[in-house]
C-alpha cells in the first residue's frame, strides 16, 4: 500500500481536474456589440450581448458602462436598461471631439455591476471624427475613474472571447504535452543509461516511456484539434506550430516502427536508444524554436501571447498545474504496466 501512494494520488488528482475543470463556471464576459461604427457627436444605444452574467438579478440602477481610450479618457454611460438574462442596451453621448488626432479611434467598453464584477470587450468600438481638435477632446472626455469597480463574488475561470467554456481545454490539451516532454524526458535518461550500462531494464523503462509519451503526444494533436475547430472554425491549418508538433509525432512513430523492424533484442536495444536521444533533442527546436520565427495562430508563438497574467489567473493555476501532475503520474503508471507486461512475456518467451 505505501508502494502505491502515487498511484492514489494520481487517481484522487485526476477526479479533481475532471471535476472542478468541468464544473467551474465560467466568469461573465461580452460575446458582442452592434453597432460596432459610431460617429463622433452622435447618441448612440449599444445593444450589448453578455454570457453568464444573470442580468435579471440585477437592476439597471446597479449598472455602471463606459467606453475607454488608453484607460486614460472616458465617457460613462447615460442610460442603462437590462432587456433579458444576457441582453442590455447602453446609451452614450459621444463627444463631439475625441482625445486623439487620428480620424478612427478604438474604444473598448466596459462594464460594472455589483456581484458579476467587471468585465471588457477590447477594442470593440470604432468612432470616427470629421474634425480634430484634441485639446478639446481632452476637455470633453472626463478622465476615467475605475478605482472601485466591483469584483465577481464567487469562484470562476476568466471569461475570454473567442475561446469561451473552450478555456477548459487548457487543462488537457496543454497538460497532456507537458506530460509527454516529461515522460520523453525520463526515457532519454534512461536510454543513456543504458547505453552506458547495457542493462536491459533500462531500455524497457526508456522504450515503455516513450510509448506512453507518444500516446499524450496524439491525445494532445486530437484535443489541439478540437480546440482549432472552435476557435480557428477547422481541425487543422497550415500554421507551423501544428505542423511542427506533427512532425515530432512523425519522429516519434519512426522510433516505434524502428523497434519493431528489428529482431535481435541487443541490437534492437543499442539502435532505439540512441534514436530516442536524438529525437528528444530534435522536437525541442521543431516545437520551442522554429514556431517563434514565423508567424503563428497558436498562443505562444511568433507574436502571438501565450497564457499567462490574466489568462492564466490563480484559478486556472489551480486545475492547471494538478493536472499536468496528475497526467505525469497516471503516464508513469502506465508505463509501469507495459513494463511488467514486457518483462512477463519475456519471461513466457525463455522459458
């Protein structure tokens, strides 16, 4: 039983991930805003669509909206009316001069409200001004206030446009590669040592890893994919980080199809473990490397942000970062398992 304690937390850590990764709400969030085109001088209704923010638990009175240039200038909102559960309509009176020399501003909106918090659609309006006077702009627009705006009361994942309830993909698609390096990891120390020591045990620790290794790596292709038909509106693109992370598999696949070409076991041995040393230090510049030279939809990747501040807030952390543990655990006890199963045959095989 005190062997085994791993395998217990890694089965208590994977209910916690499923669990809280699935059951966690979402925080409120604006899907949309029409009309998107404002002209300067102008009164204006916005018809806002939110998700998850139950706005008829709220009155209009309890409602706060502006639209902010650079979290330096802004104009609050004239009148505010909620029309169903996920609909309000927002009045503004646009000044007549904006606080920039450009003709086309963008403008995000925000919006605060007691219990659901505050939340922002970037960038999500355009005005437009036929003459330019930014002295005056500067007048008209007062300087936004935003030190006691209200905090969602309850325990959420952070609400991001485009990806939606997808963000819980994270826990998966990103934590199943992370174990996948970390099994990839541990087979190449052990291919050393074998290499080194010429024990066979160590190339069934190493090759078993690398099965199990390359497993995560196809469960991480599928959940990738998955997530881009979401997000992208396809299963695949032409982006270089995805074709990269193909690529590694494609090395991967090699190694396995290496192994079972050859027959005599010392050879088979010698030849797979100095691949798999190769291979691991060949994905790290396909993966890591290459996708930050180009351009790249994926998040992390040539200019592109991965997850981190905001969109990996403590409450992502607090599934993320089990998860990978848990998926490492649950890897290794698997490799565990065809490493019995190999040494079982092996045995049933001489005798």
């Amino acid at each position: 039983m005190k062997k085994n304690w791993w395998k217990f937390l890694a089965i208590i850590l994977m209910l916690y991930v499923l669990i809280l990764g699935f059951l966690m709400p979402l925080k409120p969030g604006i899907i949309s805003v029409s009309p998107q085109s404002l002209n300067a001088g102008s009164q204006i209704t916005l018809k806002v669509k939110t998700y998850n923010a139950k706005l008829e638990e709220l009155k209009s009175a309890d409602f706060r909206a502006w639209l902010l240039n650079d979290t330096s200038f802004a104009i609050a909102a004239s009148k505010i009316a909620v029309l169903n559960a996920q609909t309000i309509d927002i009045d503004f009176e646009i000044p007549t001069y904006l606080t920039s020399d450009d003709k086309i501003v963008d403008y995000s909106l925000v919006i605060d409200a007691p219990k659901i918090g505050s939340f922002v659609l970037p960038a999500s309006i355009i005005i437009k001004q036929d003459s330019i006077n930014v002295s005056k702009g500067k007048d008209l627009w007062s300087k936004g206030n935003f030190k006691h705006l209200n905090h969602y009361e309850g325990f959420a994942i952070p609400f991001r446009n485009i990806l939606y309830e997808t963000l819980r993909n994270t826990y998966f698609h990103v934590s199943l590669w992370f174990s996948m390096f970390i099994l990839y990891l541990v087979s190449v120390i052990y291919s050393i040592k074998f290499l080194r020591n010429k024990n066979q045990d160590f190339d069934t620790i190493g090759s078993s890893l690398v099965e199990v290794g390359t497993l995560f790596g196809v469960l991480g292709l599928i959940t990738g994919s998955i997530w881009a038909k979401n997000t992208w509106g396809t299963y695949w693109t032409t982006d270089v980080k995805l074709n990269m992370a193909a690529v590694s598999m494609m090395i991967y696949a090699a190694y396995l199809i290496l192994r079972s070409s050859i027959q005599d076991e010392d050879r088979k041995a010698i030849i797979s473990s100095a691949y798999n040393i190769f291979a691991f230090f060949i994905i790290i510049p396909l993966i890591f490397v290459i996708p930050r030279l180009t351009d790249s939809l994926h998040p992390g990747n040539g200019g592109n942000p991965g997850f981190g501040g905001e969109d990996l807030d403590n409450t992502l952390r607090l599934v993320f970062y089990p998860a990978i543990i848990a998926f490492t655990l649950m890897g290794f006890w698997m490799s565990n398992l065809i490493i019995r199963y190999k040494k079982i045959k092996q045995k049933l095989s001489e005798s």
